[in-house]
C-alpha cells in the first residue's frame, strides 16, 4: 500500500486537522499535559486547552468511562474524544498515602474540526489502544522524567533519569504521528463515500488542500507535495465507512416546561429498522433512565425530535441510540446542561 507521506513532505498535512493531547495526573499540581501532538506549544494556545480543562471525561470515574468508550465535547467548531485509562507504575508519588505502584491516571484527547468529526470514534479508539498496548510500561518514566526536570539541582542519577523518559516521550510521539498518518490515509483511500457526512468530510479536507481527486480520476499528478492519498489500484488494510448514521442537529433547553429537546437525524441513505432512544442520569449511570423509546423505521435523512424532563438539580445527562437486536450502540452523547446555557 502506498504510504501517506514520502521522504520529500516537509509537512504532514493533517497537522493542523488532528491535535492529540496525552495527559496525567499529578498528585502534585493536577491534571497536566504529557505531551501534545503535533506541537507542544499548544498548550499555550487558550483556544485548544480551555476545553482541555473542562473536558467532562474528568468528571467520571473509570467504570463510566468504559461503558461509554469515549466522551466527546464540542467547542467552537471543534469536537474533542477523550479516553481514561490507569496504566502500572514504579515512582515516588507526591502525595501522602499514595505507594509507588499506584497506577497513573492516563487520559487522551483527539481534537478535530466538527467538519470531520465523523474520524474521531475510529482514531481515538486506535491511539488509545497503541498507547496502552506499547507504553504500558514506559509512562511512568515518561511522568518521572517531567517531574524531576521542575527539581533546580539535579544529580547525575536524575539526569540519566531525565534523558530516558525523554527518549520514551520521543518515540510515544512518533507512535502518535506514525498512527494519526495511517489511519487518516486508510479511511481515506477506503472510505464509503455514499455517506452525506463523508461527503462534507471530504470536502472539508479539499478545502484544506487535501488531493483528493483520487476518489474520481485514475491518474495522479502530484498536486500537493507528492502525497498521494488515493490510488484505485491498491486495495487497503481496511475499508472505512461512516459507522455513525446518527448526528445530533441541535440541543436545546426549553425553560418554560423544564424539558430538554435533541434535534438527531438519520444521516445515512437508507432507513434504519429497529432503534431504542434513551436518556439516563450521567451520575446513576446504570440505574435510571429519564426516557426510553422504541423506534421501528428510521427514514433516510427523517429528523426527529426527542424531549425528556430535566430532573431538578441534575446538570449532566447521557443520550443513547441502540441497535434494538445487537445492542450496538450506534451513537452517544454527554450533555451538560451547564455548558448548554453559556452557548
């Protein structure tokens, strides 16, 4: 297959698309940032780390962050996927009564622009999975490392220390842009274009200045730096296509009655039989459902209009759409209400 990038890019043209944040607790300070992909510097960039900071993945606890896969926030034009995990680890911690294996609190945050939103569950499900699989054991030295640079003298030991978690977050890097690179040129040069949602997406990505003209044409000219996305004669590793036929249109918060109104549309060409609706309290997660209903045909493009009661003093609420017979569930969403009202 033909690689996304030959040795003469001098930039990966999906930099500015996907921006990977790699965070871990410190007992010490909090939540702190890793490493950021593609530049560090983001984490001077107010715009991409307000978000960050009131991401709702903070909020649940690792059992709720399970059962949902990942959780999503939107902010101004940008939907950010966060993953937590716990991985092992082997330093002092800075914090009484924590033992030097208490886990690391690991979380990873995908960025993209909600013009190809539609990538994310895919991605950020892949760079969790390559994260935890290759660095289960090197994380912590990663956060050792991080730690000790703050100390002012520093030993040779400390120094040796530093040099190796600095070695580790190099090649965790690469690893993040090694997998960005490949499933962005596998979905792609794969992708179910059938999709109205992949459609715009593509779309999105020839505005960006994107070679995209292979999906129609049989030959290639090298327009954009020599990278060559698609090629009709190589046949893939995977075939992408727009697993999320659902999109919330809109939220809204209706004062007068206390109800809370989504706006979802089926958004794939086809009708989909047999889907269930619901609503949970985000805090007793497994236990209630504000509303549930039993959909037998869902139109191609039909949007429809569900509204449930806003339970007194209760901010934060789960919608599901689930495959009646599989159980899949075919969209989910955190809504915080809190969040609702300052937009």
């Amino acid at each position: 297959m033909a690689e996304l990038f030959d040795s003469t890019s001098k930039k990966n043209p999906f930099e500015d698309l996907a921006i990977v944040y790699v965070m871990y607790f410190d007992e010490a300070q909090g939540h702190m940032p890793l490493l950021i992909y593609p530049d560090d510097n983001y984490r001077n960039n107010k715009t991409f780390m307000r978000p960050i900071k009131y991401h709702p993945i903070w909020f649940l606890s690792l059992d709720e962050s399970d059962a949902l896969d990942h959780i999503d926030l939107e902010f101004k034009g940008y939907t950010f996927f966060g993953k937590k995990f716990l991985t092992r680890s082997k330093r002092e911690k800075r914090r009484a009564g924590l033992e030097v294996e208490t886990p690391e609190t690991i979380v990873v945050i995908l960025s993209l622009p909600d013009n190809i939103e539609l990538f994310g569950d895919g991605l950020i499900r892949l760079l969790t999975q390559n994260i935890r699989d290759k660095y289960e054991s090197k994380l912590f030295e990663i956060i050792d490392s991080e730690i000790l640079k703050e100390e002012v003298i520093k030993s040779p030991t400390v120094k040796t220390r530093i040099e190796k978690g600095d070695s580790f977050k190099k090649e965790l890097r690469t690893e993040i842009e090694v997998t960005t690179n490949k499933f962005f040129s596998d979905v792609i040069k794969n992708s179910d274009a059938t999709s109205i949602r992949m459609q715009k997406a593509i779309a999105y990505l020839a505005f960006k200045g994107i070679d995209v003209s292979h999906l129609d044409g049989k030959e290639y000219n090298g327009t954009f730096s020599n990278i060559q996305l698609f090629d009709p004669n190589i046949q893939g590793e995977v075939n992408f296509v727009d697993k999320k036929p659902f999109i919330i249109l809109k939220i809204n918060i209706i004062e007068d009655s206390q109800e809370l109104e989504i706006l979802v549309q089926n958004n794939s060409l086809h009708a989909i039989k047999g889907t269930i609706v619901k609503i949970n309290h985000l805090k007793e997660y497994f236990e209630k459902e504000v509303m549930i209903e039993t959909i037998d045909s869902w139109e191609a493009q039909e949007e429809l209009v569900f509204i449930s009661p806003i339970i007194p003093y209760v901010d934060d609420y789960l919608f599901f759409i689930i495959d009646e017979v599989s159980n899949e569930k075919l969209l989910s969403k955190r809504i915080d209400l809190k969040l609702l009202e300052k937009t």
